[in-house]
C-alpha cells in the first residue's frame, strides 16, 4: 500500500513519474488532471464547468474538486492498494480536505513527492508538449496560479514532516530511481 501525493509546477514530469511508479506497483493513479480532461472530452456539464477554467490556466473551483477526489477516494481500490495523486492538492483548502478525508478513511499520507525544476525548463518542456491548454500565455499564468496557490503546500506538508523534494531534472529512469528511495521501495 504507497499513500502518495505527487506536488511540483507544472511540466515538472508528475504525470510521468506517477504513472510509472503507479504502474510498477500496482496503485491507484489518480490524476484530476486527466479526470477534468476525460470530462472535457465526453461533454459532461463538469467538462464544460472545467473547460472554462482549464483553457485559462485558472484552477478550476475547490468544491468542485474536493467532491471528485471524494468520490474516488471512497472506491475500494484505493481501500485495498492505496493511491498516488497527481494535481491535486492544488490549494490549502484542497489540502486540508484531503487530510480530512484520509483521516476518516483512516489511510493517512506517507509522503509527498515534491518534484523541482526551474522556471525555464518549464517553458521549455510545456511549449514542446503542446497540449491543448500549453500556448505560452497560458503557461505563464499556470505558472503565475502555481506559485501563488500551490507553492504554500511545500511548506504546508515540509511542517508535517512527510516532503522529500527531488530534482526532476535529468533521465526519467534516474528521477523514478530517486522516488523509489525516496518512498523506500526496493526499485
Ligand atoms: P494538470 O493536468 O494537472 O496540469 O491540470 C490541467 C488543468 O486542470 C489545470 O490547469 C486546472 O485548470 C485543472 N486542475 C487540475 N487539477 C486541479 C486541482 N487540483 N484544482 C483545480 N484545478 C485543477
């Protein structure tokens, strides 16, 4: 069972590293990310609530997200193997109902994986992705959104005593070695 939550700007290679660890061992990647995308996509009323947000580099509303993650929190996978969140929490509130949550789940945190990468790789990286919502406007406000609503979740989780940060810059195979020790799996 790994109880993981995945942190760092965006294009910081979370989406990748989750998968692959989630994959590896077998738990439950939750990505509200992908969530909102997959509602996009299918023409949900969520999807078009989120597209608004999303197509901005805004971040979509808390409640909204806080009942997605509750929703899937409670299915019995994430009971029985754990979980790996990606993109969320995205704000202290989003934070402190995720702990609210796992408290009455009774499945607190292990840790938080803080990936670090500068400024300028991010641009980078997100102008060569070239996802739907990476034109360069767009990125610098999800850049602008990041280090003022998520970057306080450093030092929020750093008090707890459960943040290991990694540099996630270098080969993807060194970076996913690194998170293994991190989380004290054997690789
Ligand atoms: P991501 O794939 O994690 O980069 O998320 C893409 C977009 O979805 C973000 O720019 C936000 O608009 C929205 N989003 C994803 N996760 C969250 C979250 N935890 N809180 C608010 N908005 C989110």
């Amino acid at each position: 069972m790994l109880k993981v939550v995945f942190l760092g700007p965006p294009g910081a290679g979370k989406g990748t590293q989750a998968v692959r660890i989630a994959e590896k061992y077998n738990v439950p990647h939750i990505s509200t990310g992908d969530i909102l995308r997959a509602a996009v996509k299918e023409g949900t009323e969520l999807g078009k609530l989120a597209k608004e947000y999303m197509d901005k580099g805004e971040l979509v509303p808390d409640d909204v997200i806080i009942g997605i993650i509750r929703e899937r929190l409670s299915q019995s996978d994430v009971r029985e193997r754990g979980f790996i969140l990606d993109g969320f929490p995205r704000t202290l509130p989003q934070a402190e109902a995720l702990d609210k949550m796992l408290a009455e789940l009774g499945l607190p945190l292990d840790k938080v994986v803080y990936l670090n990468v500068d400024d300028e790789e991010i641009v980078k990286r997100l102008l060569a992705r070239g996802r739907a919502d990476d034109t360069e406007e767009v990125i610098r406000n999800r850049l602008e959104v990041y280090r003022k609503q998520t970057a306080p979740l450093i030092d929020y989780y750093s008090e707890k005593g459960i943040l290991v940060e990694i540099c996630g810059v270098g080969e993807i195979d060194e970076i996913t070695k690194k998170i293994e020790e991190s989380l004290g799996l054997n690789g």
